[in-house]
C-alpha cells in the first residue's frame, strides 16, 4: 500500500529563518510527486510537480527536490504570508492520488 | 481559464437527510477526484471519476456515491447523513493521467 508520511507536523519559524518540510513515501510505481499550499477552510493550491529523483523546481522562496524515497520543500526567507499548511501528494501507476498529512507552518513576523 | 467550481458553498442538512454536492472541473479536464477532509485532518480519498466511469473509491461507505455527466461535472451524494460527515469536500480535475490536480475552494457540509 502507498504511504506518504511528511514531518515535522506543526513548524514555527521567525521570518526570515529558512527551513525544510520533509516527505517521505513508499510507492508502487511513482508516476509524480506534488506540492501543494492550502489556507484554512480553502482548497489546496498547486505548487510543484516532481517526475524523477534528481528534478528540482523553485518558485519565489519554495524550492522542491525529489529522491528516490523523499522530497523536500525548502523555504528560504520566509515571510507571515507563508504561513499555511504544506501537503504532499504522489500519484502511483494506478493514477491513485494520496495525500500525507501535511506540515503546518507558522512565519511569525 | 476558470477553476474548478464547487456548489454550494456551505450546506447544512440534519442527520438522516440526503446531500448532493457538485463540482465543475477545468474545461478540458476529464478526471474529477473527491475528498474528505475533517476538521484539522488530512485528505481522505473518496472517489475518482475519468471519461464518465468511476475508476475508484476510498475506504467508505457505499452512501458516499456520485457519478459524472458526459460535460466531465461531477457529484457526490451523501446518503443517510450521520453527524461525522460534517467535513470539507474537495474536488479536484486533472487534465490527463499523472499530471497535477487543481481543487476547487470545496463545499463546508454540516451535519446537525
């Protein structure tokens, strides 16, 4: 069975302290990794697509790199607006899209 | 290019009653995939559609149905309701297979 397990669950940094969320899975057959932001009571919104262990995408402050068991989105400098919670998703060769849990982040100014 | 739109809203129904959800995907989009999401939860799948079949379901009962017309729009009905199915539904589309799925802003159902 696919797992998608992202750490830490809750993330507190002062602005302008870069970090990274972590997302780790197991998976029959990767077929995309993604990121995605999502504010409270709204719909995720898309951020990243990652095919193949190696790809990095970058967006303002959000980096994503893929390995072979994880992905990690690096935040440099962030800002109050940032703040959100973070969700990972990797769909398999059966175009199963699932979700981790998600890593709620909080910039404080 | 518009979203992915979810109707209504909010929705408030009373336990035993029956809900119906819509979603209209991105134009050109095929696949519609619903989720549930709890209050303070993750994303729990609940069904995928493609080309007007259902391809898949989540771990749920089978009063969580739906189907999706021949425009690619969707909905999820919501049988027997029981106050645990209060929660945030999600719909996403995806144009092709493998590729990044666009939500809509989901449907607040509130089960009282």
């Amino acid at each position: 069975e696919d797992q998608v397990t992202q750490s830490p669950e809750a993330l507190r940094l002062q602005e302008g302290e870069s970090s990274s969320l972590n997302c780790s899975y197991t998976v029959s057959g990767l077929r995309g990794l993604f990121w995605y932001r999502q504010d409270p009571g709204k719909g995720p919104e898309f951020l990243f697509t990652l095919y193949s262990a190696g790809e990095e995408k970058e967006k303002e402050r959000l980096k994503a790199t893929l390995t072979k068991k994880e992905s990690f989105l690096h935040i440099t400098a962030p800002k109050p607006e940032d703040s959100a919670t973070y969700l990972c998703a990797l769909n398999n060769a059966g175009n199963m899209l699932t979700f981790g849990g998600g890593t709620r982040l909080m910039v404080k100014p | 290019e518009a979203g992915v739109t979810q109707s209504p809203t909010h929705l408030i129904k009373t336990r035993g009653q029956q809900a119906t959800l819509r979603c209209s995907p991105i134009s050109g989009h095929t696949s519609v995939y619903w989720y549930q999401q709890a209050l303070g939860l993750g994303l729990q799948f609940l069904l995928w559609y493609d080309e007007g079949e259902e391809r898949n379901r989540g771990n749920f009962p089978p009063r969580f149905s739906g189907r999706q017309f021949p425009n690619y729009s969707s909905e999820l009905n919501v049988n027997a309701l029981e106050l645990e199915d209060s929660a945030l539904y999600l719909c996403a589309s995806m144009r092709q297979l493998n590729t990044e799925a666009f939500f809509g802003q989901g449907t607040r159902l509130t089960v009282v």
